[in-house]
C-alpha cells in the first residue's frame, strides 16, 4: 500500500526554501519560526524512514522520456537493487527517478520517493511505496545520505551533480564511510572524469585516491555487484 507523508506544503512560486533563503527586513518575525517548520521536517523524513530495509538512493533527471534508452537502462539498475533485497530511493520525480522506482516496484522491492517543493510543479510519480515531500532541500538531501547505503548516480542536471559532489564530499571527509558511488553511463561522464583527472588532479586540487572515489559503468548488472563490494557489513543485502 503506498504510504505518503507531507513534511511540507504544495508546490508554488512562492516555495519555503526561497523565503527561507530570502532576507526580510524584520527577520526576527519569521526565521525564528520557521526553525521549527525545519524540525517538523526532520522529525517527518526521520519517522518515515528509520524502519525502512537497506536501501540505495537513484539520482539522475528528470526530464528523460520514457521513449529514452537511459529509462529502460534505470528502470533495469533499480529491479537489480530490489533483487538484492535493497530498497530503491529517488527525488521521487519523473524521467530518470520514475524508471528507478518502477523497477524497483514492479520487483517486489520497496520503492521511497522524497519529492521537494519547487516554484515549478513537481508531481510525485505513480511508482512510489512510500511517498515524502519536502519544503527544505537540506532537510531532503539529510534523509537521501542518512537511509542510504549508497549512490547510483544516472545523467542529470544540477540538482544530480550537487547530489554527487555531496556525496564525495562527505566520503573525501569522513563523514560517510563504506559508501560507493556509481556513475551510470561512461559516454555522458567522460567529460566530468576527464577534467577531474586532467585538470583537477594535475593541479593537486584532489588525490589520486580520491579520483577513486567512484565508479564507471554502463552494465545494469554490474552495479549491485559494484555496491556490496563498498557497502559496510550487513548492509549489501
């Protein structure tokens, strides 16, 4: 039975995010409350997902049709995490997030989508078990790394590469350890690793080793495999 809980309000030109980034003249007014509209988040995205299995997060874009090779391609990797007896989790918006959770779903795996408030309308897609909407994206990308074991990371915009830079970051820091990241599609990353390699390594702005903070592939059965071979003990199901 698919369970929603809304954390936030609906969607408009006017979003919490963008008020709560904003300065008003008289802040004293307003931020002050708002810090516990933030904690009623928290609170929601923490009680909503502390029970769920173990579970890999899906990222990529939205805007990728089905007609696409990629969907297929998503709507593969995510049937593969639910047959490892992993959930599936996605921004819980269309195009590459709708094939990760219909994967998932339709093999009897459990599929979570965390949708965000945006000046745009964003629908939560039909494919989602458990639904959870969002006001604040700090709040949504706390539950993305906390109730996941690791990252499958499909072409996407900027949202999908704030999600990757996050996560190596945490891992370049040690604030999340045992946690693979995996860049799905060689062809659309080669440019991104290139200049990684090329540019930022050459210059000593990263390690050698912290080029290998994830991994390549274009194989939808390679990935779990690639997953539990990072994931901690226990956790690669």
């Amino acid at each position: 039975m698919k369970r929603k809980l809304q954390a936030g309000g609906t969607a408009g030109n006017d979003t919490e995010d963008r008020k709560f980034l904003e300065r008003p003249p008289v802040f004293v007014d307003t931020d002050p409350w708002r810090v516990l509209r933030i904690m009623a988040e928290f609170v929601e995205g923490f009680g909503g997902l502390a029970t769920i299995p173990h579970a890999i997060t899906v990222f990529g874009s939205a805007r990728v049709p089905e007609s696409d090779p990629m969907y297929d391609l998503a709507r593969r990797v995510g049937a593969r995490i639910a047959d490892a007896g992993l959930a599936v989790i996605t921004g819980g918006g269309p195009g590459l997030m709708e094939a990760a959770n219909r994967g998932c779903q339709e093999a009897g795996g459990l599929s979570v989508g965390c949708n965000i408030e945006l000046p745009f309308e964003q629908a939560m897609n039909p494919y989602v078990d458990l639904a959870l909407e969002f006001q604040y994206f700090f709040a949504r990308k706390t539950m993305f790394v906390k109730y996941s074991e690791g990252f499958v990371i499909f072409p996407g915009g900027y949202g999908t590469l704030d999600e990757l830079f996050e996560a190596l970051t945490l891992i370049q820091t040690g604030k999340a350890e045992h946690f693979p990241v995996v860049l799905f599609g060689s062809d659309y990353w080669r440019g991104l690793v290139d200049w990684l390699r090329d540019r930022v390594l050459a210059e000593g702005k990263i390690s050698p080793t912290e080029l290998e903070l994830f991994t390549v592939t274009d194989d939808p059965e390679e990935v779990v495999p690639i997953l539990q071979a990072v994931m901690k003990p226990g956790a690669a199901g």
